[in-house]
C-alpha cells in the first residue's frame, strides 16, 4: 500500500509539473516574441516587460512550492522567490539609470535564480521526471547572469533584446520538461505489449 501511495504521489506530482512547465512555457514564448516585436521599439512597454519578467518568476515559485509544502518545506524556491521579489523592485530602480544598470540586475538575478533552480530540479531528481532538463537550465541561467555582468559594463547598446535569449532558452526547457513529462506518462499508461 505505501508503495502504491508513493507511486500515486509521484504520478500526480508529474502531473501538476507537466502543466507547470506548459504554462511557464507559454508566459516565456510569449515574452520572448513581443520582446523581439512590439517591445523593441516601444521603451514605456519593454520597460514593463522587464520588471514583470522577475516579478513572473517570483509568483511562479511560490505556486510551484505550494503544491509540495508551500515555501517553509522548499527552501530553494522561498530563495528564488525573495532573489525574484528584491529583482524586481532593483529592475525598477535601475530602469530609471541605465540599460546597463538592468541588464546587471539581470545578471546577478539570473546567476542566482538559475543555481535555486538547479538546487530545487536535484532535490526532486528522485521524484520527478524531466530534471535533467531544468539541471540544465539551472545552470545555463547562472552562466548567462555572469555573461549579463561582464556585457553590462561594456560600452554597447543594450536593450530588451539582450534578454530575450535568455528567456527563449528558459522557454524551450520548460518545453523540454513538459515534453518529457508528457511522453514519460504516454509510456506509463500504454499497455505493455507480451513478448
């Protein structure tokens, strides 16, 4: 019986994770294509744009982390979600500097959030399918934000589309993800064939 409860645990965890990362999938696809569109040269909306990424993220971990024990019992996301929270309001703040100043804040949000992410996709690794890939993007964030430090010191034009590969990479692993998940549960259910 416990075996079973785990097993059934586990499968609605799956469940929840693969429309997780669907939706997460969606919000970032969607950011990335108005941020190489309408944003690009609309500054009042690619500034928005920018604060609500992090802002995003914050509220995403937080419902991720309801689902198992809220934030106290996911100690990676309640970091995620307070590096999130403390990027938005720095994004805000540094919108009325420089481009610069935003794509630094970026940088040490996306440095940290990515090692939270990674921390939070290991401690499920025995849980949860598809980890492999938000291992990956844990740590694909974490290099890009000190990719986002160096260029921020640098003398080049930077906006909104400076971000947006970022976010497109955040996209396709949340596809990833989802995708696994959705295959993992496809193979689970299909009826195993005699040999």
């Amino acid at each position: 019986m416990p075996v079973r409860n785990t097993a059934t645990l586990a499968q609605a965890s799956n469940t929840w994770l693969k429309s997780y990362y669907f939706v997460r999938f969606g919000v970032s696809a969607a950011w990335v294509a108005l941020a190489f569109t309408l944003a690009k040269t609309m500054p009042p909306l690619a500034a928005i744009m920018l604060v609500a990424y992090p802002a995003w993220d914050a509220l995403a971990n937080v419902v991720d982390a309801q689902r198992t024990g809220g934030l106290n019992r996911n100690k990676s996301q309640l970091l995620n979600f307070v590096v999130s929270v403390l990027a938005t309001l720095a994004v805000a703040v540094a919108l009325t500097n420089s481009m610069n100043a935003v794509l630094a804040v970026y940088g040490v949000w996306a440095a940290l959030s990515g090692l939270f992410q990674l921390i939070t996709a290991l401690r499920r690794w025995k849980t949860t399918g598809a980890q492999w890939a938000m291992i990956l993007s844990g740590a694909q964030s974490a290099l890009a934000g000190i990719f986002f430090v160096k260029m921020a010191g640098g003398v080049e034009d930077i906006g909104i589309t400076n971000v947006a590969p970022y976010a497109a990479f955040g996209a396709f692993y949340f596809l990833v993800s989802a995708a696994w998940l959705t295959v993992t549960d496809i193979l689970r259910k299909s009826p195993r064939i005699a040999s």
